[in-house]
C-alpha cells in the first residue's frame, strides 16, 4: 500500500503536467484580404483555454490543412481559381512550430478546398471545388507531393441552377478503416464513393458498388463525421443547412434521418459549414454561417440519430470551420469575417458550449486543426 501511494505521489503531477502541456494548433487563412501571412501555428494550452503564437509560414490562400500521422508533414490546399489551384507539403518542427516548404503541385482543378492524407503516409488527395474534381498525389520518402498521379472529373448538376449547374467538389474523407473515401459533391447532390487502393500504381481510387448515394435534393453536400466504426456518417449540406444521417447496411449507406441546424422560425440565408463529432461520440455540432453565425447541438442517440439540445451563437461572422480539442474540453470556432477565433468550453456530460473570453485574432481564418 505504501509503495502504491508513493508511486502515485511521484507520478501524478506528471500526469497532470502531460495532461495539461500545450498541444499544437494551425490555422490556415484567406491571404488574398491582403491580410494574411498565411498559416499560423499556436501553442493551445488546455489547462486555461488560451494561445500562444509560435511560428507562421507564408502560403497562398491555404484555406484546408492536414497533418500527416506521425505530425512531421503538413499538406495544404492553395485556394486559387484559372488554373492556379495547388497542394503544398511542408516540414513541421514541432518544437518551434516552423513549417518548411517542400514543394507545391498543381492539382489541375481550380479552387481546391479541401485535403486529406491516409494514415499509412502513402497519397493526399486534393478537393477542387470549381473544378468539380479530385487530386491524387502520392507522398514521396522525404514527404513530398509526387506528381499528379489521378484527376478525377465528377459530372452532372442539381436543381439549383444558379448554384448546382455543375459539379463542385467540396471534400473527402477516408472511412475509419480507410478501405473507402467519402467525396461530397456541393453540385450534382452526391456522396461519391471510392474504393481506396494505395498499392494500384495509377489509379488508387477506384468507383465503389454503388458508386454515389444522394442527399436532399438541392441540399448541397460539403463536409460529413462518421462515427468511430464507420456504421453512422452525418452529412452537413450547405443549401439547405440540414443534416442528413446516414446508416450503413451491406456496405451500402441508407438515409435515416434529416434535421434543422437553425434555430425554430431563422428565415435567413443559409450557408451551413463545419460539423463534428465530440471525441466520445455522445455529441454532434454543425455550423451556419449566412445570417444564422450559429452551432447547432445534437445529442447522438445509441442508433446513431441526432435530438437537437440547442443552438450557440459563433460570437462573431461566418464560422467556416470549428475544431474540437483533442480531449473533448474545447471547441474553437474559426470566424471568418471577424478575424478571429474564439474558444468556448465544452461541457463533456450536456454538450453544452460556454464562452472562455479567449480570442485568437487571426486574419480570415478558415480552418483549424490540431
């Protein structure tokens, strides 16, 4: 018993200083305001909530960002529009922040949006939004993009016809078990669906049986969450600024369920965003930007379906994207219009946000990641 005591008066504050060490933080921006340098990297201290600058890196437009999995690389989307539209990898020093340029590669789309990276390190694929496509690159040793390796076009429209005349890519996202890749497509009203072949020399992604399923019509498909097993995805449609949930069955996704994100009588124009599944999975956010500027709360039911628990104002203008802290303590809310980020704290049992007053003043800030 003694021994017990003794090990655990010696190892406790450690935990607790391990507990409470300062995770890293980037936000990537809009730099074409003028404002911007480009991505900024903060030490978040989760003990208080507040932030500290650490480094900056000049880039373009770097409006999505990505982690590699042992947090050496980072990949960028460089938001640019007539033919200019790139992915960039960078060296990430995790002592000083520092990002290091590697090299950058066209993606042959305009406007990419978005960018993800396998968990094995081996491609990043790119979402081009006005190109309506998907960039695959595969990752070189020293973590460099290669060359393009596979340009997906996506064809086809919605009802919509000032917003859905053709296809605009807007994310992808792996599936837990990454044997498959989720492509929400804003234009043609489709999840498109891929098998992920990493070792197929020319095309690592291949169009999965079924290849799409469709959300609303003119709902405008942009990001999603999956639960940790993959069985429930939630789609977050931006026209319509309603979540549809998905279950699946056979490998097959099956539409169960669709819900507000505004608040009861909101008549505004809608612009809905982000959304996110708490680390446990008991809670699900998804933003509104347009006039709304809120998050919407739901509370996951065991079978995966969504009971709304409230909305929270962003405290600011157009949140296009939000992160939940590692440990589920904190959800900071990227405003784009405000110039800052703002950090609320999260209650883990009711899902319930409550403003920190800490802010991160940041230029058109656009998307975080820890």
């Amino acid at each position: 018993m003694k021994t017990q005591i003794a090990f655990l008066l010696i190892t406790l504050p450690t935990m607790i200083f391990a507990q409470h060490h300062p995770i890293d933080l980037l936000i990537g921006t809009y730099t074409d305001n003028g404002k911007s340098k480009g991505i900024y990297v903060y030490a978040f201290d989760p003990a208080t909530g507040s932030a500290t600058l650490k480094n900056t890196a000049a880039s373009e437009n770097p409006s999505f960002l990505t982690f590699s999995t042992d947090g050496k690389y980072v990949y960028a989307v460089n938001e640019n529009g007539a033919g200019r539209g790139a992915a960039s990898a960078f060296t990430y020093e995790k002592a000083t922040g520092k990002l290091k340029l590697l090299n950058q590669q066209l993606t042959q789309g305009d406007a990419p949006c978005h960018i993800t990276t396998d968990k094995g390190g081996t491609h990043v694929i790119a979402s081009n939004y006005t190109g309506g496509s998907i960039s695959v690159f595969a990752i070189e040793r020293d973590g460099s993009l290669g060359p393009l390796k596979q340009l997906i076009q996506h064809t086809g429209s919605g009802p919509d016809k000032t917003r859905q005349q053709e296809p605009h890519v807007h994310s992808a996202f792996f599936t837990p078990d990454e044997r498959r890749i989720y492509v929400q497509d804003l234009g043609t009203d489709k999840i498109n669906i891929y098998d992920f072949q990493p070792t197929n020399a020319d095309h690592p992604l291949v169009p999965a049986t079924p290849p799409f399923v469709k959300s609303a019509p003119g709902g405008g498909p942009r990001h999603i969450a999956q639960s940790a097993d993959g069985s429930v995805v939630y789609l977050v449609q931006e026209m319509t600024a309603r979540v549809m949930v998905y279950r699946q069955q056979n490998e097959q996704l099956k539409a169960v369920q669709e819900v507000e994100i505004n608040e009861e009588g909101f008549s505004g124009k809608n612009g809905a965003a982000d959304i996110k599944l708490s680390p446990d999975g008991k809670f699900l956010y998804a933003s509104n930007r347009g006039d709304a500027n809120t998050l919407a709360i739901y509370r996951v039911s065991v079978d995966g379906t969504l009971v709304k628990v409230g909305n929270q104002s962003v405290l600011g203008r157009v949140p296009r994207n939000f992160a939940i802290s590692p440990d589920g303590r904190y959800l900071l809310v990227a405003n784009q219009n405000t110039d800052e980020v703002v950090v609320f704290a999260r209650n883990t049992e009711t899902g319930m946000l409550t403003d920190t007053q800490h802010r991160i003043a940041v230029p058109a800030p656009v998307c975080l990641v820890f």
